[in-house]
C-alpha cells in the first residue's frame, strides 16, 4: 500500500552566471526561522552574489512565506524550504524543496524559470510520493569492503524520503537522532525501526556535552534515550555527542559508545549534491563512517547518486552496529 506521506514543491531556476562567478562557485547560505504557536518557518537558500539571481531567490522565498501566511490563518501548519544546487559548464540549477503543512494539506507546484528572461517557461504540479518502505533482505560479506552511512540532527520531512533511498538500494545506516526532533515526529522514528534501520542518540536538544555539568550531561543523553524507548520499545545502543565533541568528563559519565565519523561531506555547508556525492566516493576507503545529515534535500539526492556508484566498486552500505559486528571494531 502506498502512503502519502508528503509533498513537496521544487523550483528550478536554470540561470547563466559570468565565468568568474561559476569558477568560484560563489555561495552564501541564507537561513530564516519563526516559530510561534500556530507555525513553524524554517528556510534556508542561497545567494550568488548576483543581483538579478538574488533578487529572483529573494522574491520566491518571500512570496512562499507570505502565501503561507495567508494560508495559515489561525490554523496550524508547518512551512519548510530548502534547496540542492548544482552547476554545470556555464549553467546553475537550483531545485528549492518546499514542504507547505496546513491540516496536513501540501500544496505543490513547479515552476522552471528563464535566467535570460525571467519569464515562466514551464509550471507543472508535483506529487511526491513517500513509499510503504519494505526492507530488502541484506545479505552482508564480511570480506567485501564496508561503509557506514550516518546521519545527524533528524528527523523531518527529508528523513522519510532517505529511508526510501535506503530500501530501494539495500542499504542500512545509522540516523541519529535529536529527542526534541523525535518527540514531535514518532511516526517517522517508527519507520527507520520498522525498516530495520538504526537509531542512535545525538542528544535531546544538541547542546554542546563538554561545557555542561554532570547532570545536564546525562539529561540531554538520558532524556533522548526515554523518549526513543517510548516510541519503540527499545534503547539506542551508540551516542553521537553534538558537534563530534569529546572530552575526559563526558567519558566517565557516560557509558554508551561515542560514535564520531572519518569522512565529513560538510552537507550542511554545501547544499550541492554532486559535491556531497563527489567528498563520499572520492575518499571512502573500507570501515569508514561517513557523516551526514537527513534534513537536507541536497543530501538525500547525494545519497541517492552515491549509492550505486559505491554498489559498483563492491561497497557495502551499512549500520554503524553492522561496521562495528563484520570489522571486528567493537
């Protein structure tokens, strides 16, 4: 059965920038958050140092937060934007992923705009389909060369179409979790234990652990472990300390395995699946763990390129409990 989890909006914008501008690959990341008691605002997009490309990102961003608005009214909804950008040769492409939630109606459309005109050339409803997710039976060689996916800071939206992208390759991969983030979306912790893929435990609110005292440590720790327990009837085995931080105070308090990472994709920074997908296969070695983060659109797209082409090379994709079992890391 096939659920309709969400929908999501993109906009391309296909522009033509100077040569100066695209060798240097000019960005700067714009980021807007308005949380009140009827909604919540979260975007994030780019600027290029280009006025007319600026003015364009600007005016959609705000026309998207004025609709809402609009829509809104005293009801109660979400509004989250973010963006995967790539350029090729003298062409950017900018896909803006917008997930509009008012009494979970989504509203979704396309529109492909003209760099040289600025004209509307194509505009077109989309329909994003979450999938029911099975899990494909896995079977792992532990002589074959393995890597563990991970990913921090989740779940949202996003998260659900990683999990689809995970099934669909026969992957697995270790999301780790925020318990602010999971208490507000347990149906979506129900789907990454449902697909047998893992959950960790990157604290309640990602203060950062080595600046806190001993009970505000293990608040943040424990309080994430509860309410994980409370979704799924099971405890987190590995702990991600916020900002990949460790110091000689949390290894004494705390008693889980603090996972920290080999190769860092910067997802966060780069909004550029290529590149994402590019840092991963260009590096990854066997028993490495890579750091990523589910809420980014860009990533989700990153993983979904990277995947096959590390399929290809005879990589298995696989939890941190999987790396940690096959390698012998434990």
């Amino acid at each position: 059965m096939i659920i309709v989890k969400q929908k999501f909006l993109i906009l391309v914008l296909v522009v033509f920038l100077t040569v100066l501008v695209l060798k240097n690959d000019i960005v700067e990341k714009k980021e807007i958050f308005i949380n009140n008691d009827n909604y919540t605002i979260n975007v994030a997009y780019p600027f290029f140092n280009d006025k007319i490309l600026d003015e364009k990102i600007s005016n959609y961003i705000l026309d998207s937060i004025n609709i809402f608005k609009y829509e809104i009214n005293d009801k109660i909804g979400d509004l989250s934007i973010d963006y995967d950008y790539n350029i090729r040769g003298e062409d950017i492409t900018i896909n803006f992923y917008k997930y509009s939630k008012v009494d979970n109606i989504v509203s979704n459309i396309v529109k492909v705009y003209n760099y040289e005109n600025g004209s509307i050339i194509n505009e077109e409803n989309i329909v994003s389909v979450n999938k029911a997710s099975k899990t494909k039976q896995r079977i792992i060689d532990p002589n074959k060369p393995m890597v563990a996916f991970t990913f921090d800071d989740g779940p949202n939206y996003n998260t659900l179409k990683m999990i689809d992208v995970l099934v669909e390759n026969g992957a697995s991969a270790t999301f780790f979790v925020l318990g602010n983030r999971a208490e507000k979306e347990p149906s979506i912790i129900h789907k990454i234990y449902e697909n047998n893929l893992e959950i960790g435990n990157h604290t309640y609110s990602h203060k950062q652990l080595n600046i806190l005292k001993d009970t505000a440590i293990l608040e943040e720790v424990n309080k994430t472990q509860e309410i994980i327990f409370s979704i799924i009837g099971d405890y987190p085995t590995y702990l991600r300390p916020s900002y990949g931080i460790i110091n000689n105070k949390m290894k004494k308090i705390i008693t889980m395995p603090m996972i920290l990472w080999n190769i860092d994709t910067l997802d966060w920074k780069y909004h550029n699946s290529t590149k994402i997908s590019n840092k991963i296969y260009n590096n990854v070695k066997d028993g490495d763990i890579v750091l990523m983060h589910d809420i980014y659109s860009a990533t989700v797209n990153a993983v979904a390129d990277v995947i096959p082409k590390l399929k290809s090379k005879g990589f298995q994709i696989v939890s941190i409990s999987e790396l940690y079992y096959y390698k012998n890391n434990n």
